[in-house]
C-alpha cells in the first residue's frame, strides 16, 4: 500500500471514530479532575511515613604511650523511622507534628 493510500484510509477511518475518541478524552479529563485533592500541595507534602536504613562504619585506636590500648573497626547497623502530619488543632491551622526515631546498635 502506498503511503498516500495508507494515509487517506487511516484519516477516514479516523474521522468515522472521532466521536468516540472525543468521549473518551472527555472522560480522562473529567476523571482526572475529579481525582484531584482539594488540599493544598504544601499540606499533601508534610504527610510522610519513612524508614530508613542507617549504617555507620566506626574506626579508631585508644593509644596510651605510645602502644594500642583498644581498638574497633566496622559496621554499626542502625535503623530510623519518621512520621508526619499536617492537621488543623487548637485554633491554628496547618499544624505540622513529626515523630522521628533512631537507634544504632552499639553506639
């Protein structure tokens, strides 16, 4: 099929379902506007739960006259955790309470 054939078949067969490809973005838009949140962006961006992986290389030497006393190197594992939210409480809006965590093991 030559290329101008190919083109006035596909434009015809086109603009016999162009009402149907009308609805169809229609209703991607109409949906995608009402899946939208009336919040505010900032207060969407506040709203977090986190965990983290928190490890820490530890390398050192206790010297006493000149010789080793003590002596550690490696890993220390360590893990975090973090929660925030942005809530409307006692008169004041936009609230913004966090609660974070940490523990390292060993140190």
């Amino acid at each position: 099929m030559r290329n101008t054939a190919w083109c006035s078949s596909f434009c015809v067969s086109f603009l016999r379902r162009r009402p149907f490809f009308i609805c169809v973005l229609a209703a991607g838009a109409a949906l995608s506007g009402s899946c939208q949140n009336r919040e505010f962006a900032v207060v969407q961006a506040n709203r977090e739960i986190g965990v983290s992986l928190r490890p820490s290389y530890i390398a050192y030497d206790e010297y006493s006259d000149g010789a080793v006393l003590d002596s550690e190197h490696g890993w220390i594992l360590g893990v975090g955790a973090r929660a925030t939210a942005v809530i409307n409480a006692l008169k004041v809006t936009n609230l913004l309470l966090g609660v974070t965590y940490d523990f390292n093991k060993g140190a």
